[in-house]
C-alpha cells in the first residue's frame, strides 16, 4: 500500500478535517507537522509536480508573512520563491496531501478523496 503524506497544521481546521477524511480510510499515513519540519526545496519542488501546478498557486497571500518577506514580488522567480518556503512554510498553502504521485491541496477536505 503507497504511503500517503499531509502536510498538516494541527491549528487549521481544514487540514484537522482532512486529515480526520484520511484516517477514515484504511492508508498509511504519514503526518508531517510542516511548521515544525519544513519541507525541503526537492520536496515542495516534487509537491508542485504532483500537484500539477504552480508555486504562486501555492502560496498564501492572506498571511502577513507573504508581505513581510516577499513572497509578493512579482519579479521573483520559482526558485526564489521555493527557497522563501523553506525557510518561511507559513506561506504554504494546507494541508497538502500527496498519495500514490498525485496531490491534492485539502481546501476543501474533500478534494483528498480524488487521489485515495
């Protein structure tokens, strides 16, 4: 059975919820508490790839960190970007689960029950 991971903020009720969609089914799951251990630039990079989609696609513009340190510079390019998210992954949006080579972003929860 593939793993599947969540990038999971325990204070987001939506990635609370996903994960509750998760654990409803029989999965491997692998809760990775992303505020606490950020993933790496290969990992967001594989994300993106998973998800089909874009880094700015990803990113939480509502947050005063996506102001603060840049993220709404239009000049910057993906790679710029991905490294802010290293260092900064409040930005990101959540919770990200990744199942099987597919993601979905859980905003909705329900949009995990297209990849499991």
């Amino acid at each position: 059975m593939p793993k599947t991971t969540i990038y999971h903020n325990p204070r987001c009720s939506k990635s609370r919820q996903t994960l509750a969609i998760l654990e409803s089914h029989d999965l491997d799951i692998n809760v990775v508490k992303y505020l606490i251990d950020p993933p790496n630039e290969a990992t967001i990079r594989k994300l993106l790839s998973e998800l089909n989609t874009s880094v700015r696609s990803v990113l939480r513009s509502g947050e005063k960190e996506y102001k603060e340190f840049g993220f709404d510079d239009e000049t910057l390019h993906d790679d710029a970007l991905i490294t802010l998210l290293t260092q900064h992954p409040k930005v990101l949006q959540r919770p990200i689960v990744s199942h099987n080579g597919r993601a979905v972003i859980g905003r909705p929860p329900e949009n995990v029950l297209e990849i499991i």
